[in-house]
C-alpha cells in the first residue's frame, strides 16, 4: 500500500486495500493515476468529486474486478465475433 499528499476517499481506500494487492497513487499532469500491481485502474480528477459521482462508482466496480482477477476468482465473459461465432 502506497501513501501520498493525495487525500483518497475511504470508500476507494478500503476498496484498494481490500484486493490485498500493492497498490499506489501516481500524480499526473491533470490526473492521479491509481494503480493495482502497476497496472493502470482508473484515474482521478486533482480536485474535488462527489462521494456519490458515477466516477466514483465505476473506479470502485473496477478494482473489485481487478482484485478478483488477480486471485483467479473472477468471472470473464468473451464475446465471440467472426465467421466462427452463432449469432442468435
């Protein structure tokens, strides 16, 4: 787990904290770039946002699906596109 001048919101903190995998805030230009074993998660604005903004809620949805894919754990669907797929 990484620290930074940043101060993240603890919805997103406990979400990071809960994948038990290192994880750290990377100031961009524009930007802190939040970051799950060096993969890129998702990114957030330098000022405020609102603890219910859909943002929010979609970076939280996708670190819990890295989390799960990390521990082998989640579900992947493909979709299958070509000549060989059975459109229905």
């Amino acid at each position: 787990m990484s620290r930074s001048k940043f101060r993240l919101a603890p919805v997103v903190r406990d979400a990071l904290d809960a994948t038990g995998l290192p994880w750290e805030i990377v100031q961009g230009t524009k930007h802190f770039h939040i970051r799950v074993c060096g993969d890129l998660v998702g990114i957030l604005p330098m000022g405020k946002m609102k603890t219910n903004s859909r943002q929010l809620k979609n970076l939280l949805s996708d670190i819990q699906k890295l989390g799960k894919e990390q521990h082998g754990t989640g579900h992947t669907s493909e979709r299958r596109v070509g000549p060989d797929s059975h459109a229905r």
